[in-house]
C-alpha cells in the first residue's frame, strides 16, 4: 500500500509509511485510539515460515495492560519476562488472556489495535472480552530515572543563574 508521506492530521510532511506526526499520534494515543502497526513484508515472511494462526495477547505489568500479536504466544511471552520487549521491561510481566487464532497477521493487528484503543478509553467491553478491568498503558519509566534528576539539575543550574545575576556570587 503507497502512502502520501503527509500527515493525515496537520498535513506537516512525515516519513515514508507513518500516517501521522509524532505529535499527532501522541495527542490520539492519548484520547484512546490507535491504528494497527504497519506490516510491510511480514505478510511474505510469515508465508515462508508456514505460520496460519496469529494471537492477541495480554499482559499484566507495573506500567498497565500491555497488549501485543504474535505468532507464538510462549515464545513472545518468554521475551517479556526475559525483559527483551522495551515496553514491558523491567514490569514484571505476566501473561493474562490470549485470543482464539487468527488466520493473517493483519487481522491479529487490526484486533490488537481495537483492543488497545478499547484498553485506553476504559471501555467496558475490554473486561467483557478478556476478563480483565483496562489498565492503560504508561511509558516505560527512562533508564535509572534519568528525568527525575535531570529536572533537579536543571532547576539547580536556573537557580545558580538567577544567583550569579542578582550578584549574590
Ligand atoms: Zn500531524
């Protein structure tokens, strides 16, 4: 499928297969949809692997619900707790509700994505399909909480300036 590398919401250019802007993206994840995740080449990779049954799965984590496709539920669930998936790393995750397979990838994304967007709006019907109250999803806290001490070192570095300028240096 060609795209036009514009974004579909503010019309600033973007890269080849995004549909939107970083910042547009951002501002619907956060109102509670998300589109499925490109797929290019997967579709002939998964033919060559011989692969027919595709899930959606679950997981429980310190950082909310993380939902996920894939074509080996054991597999992919191992590379969670191996803390090999940036988004869950470090979230102690665990597996609670697959999906019955789904025959292409593509159908396994666009109920991924349904599933998140249900997630994320607090939708009763994500309980009534997994059994679970939605829990959104927050970002992975950054690495060493690198943030909560940059912010102190830069109110540290506004408050020496303020200082030097008031001549109390
Ligand atoms: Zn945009």
């Amino acid at each position: 499928m060609l795209r036009s590398n514009i974004c579909v919401d503010c019309g600033r250019r973007i890269r080849p297969r995004y549909t939107r802007c970083y910042n547009c993206e951002m501002r619907r994840r956060r109102s509670g949809w998300h589109d499925p995740e490109h797929l290019s080449g997967q579709a002939k990779r998964d033919a060559e692997l011989g692969r027919s049954k595709f899930y959606v799965y679950l997981l429980d984590t310190d950082y909310g619900h993380y939902v996920g496709h894939t074509a080996n539920v054991r597999a992919r669930v191992k590379a969670h707790t191996d803390n090999k998936v940036k988004s869950t790393a470090g979230g102690d995750p665990k597996l609670l509700w697959k999906s019955s397979p789904f025959s292409t990838r593509e159908d396994a994304a666009g109920f991924e994505a349904a599933l998140k967007s249900l997630r994320d709006q607090s939708s009763e019907r994500f309980q009534e399909i997994t059994g679970h109250e939605p829990m959104p999803l927050k970002p992975v806290p950054a690495s060493g909480s690198g943030c909560g001490l940059t912010g102190i070192l830069i109110i540290a570095a506004i408050v020496a300036t303020l200082l030097t300028i008031l001549g109390i240096f």
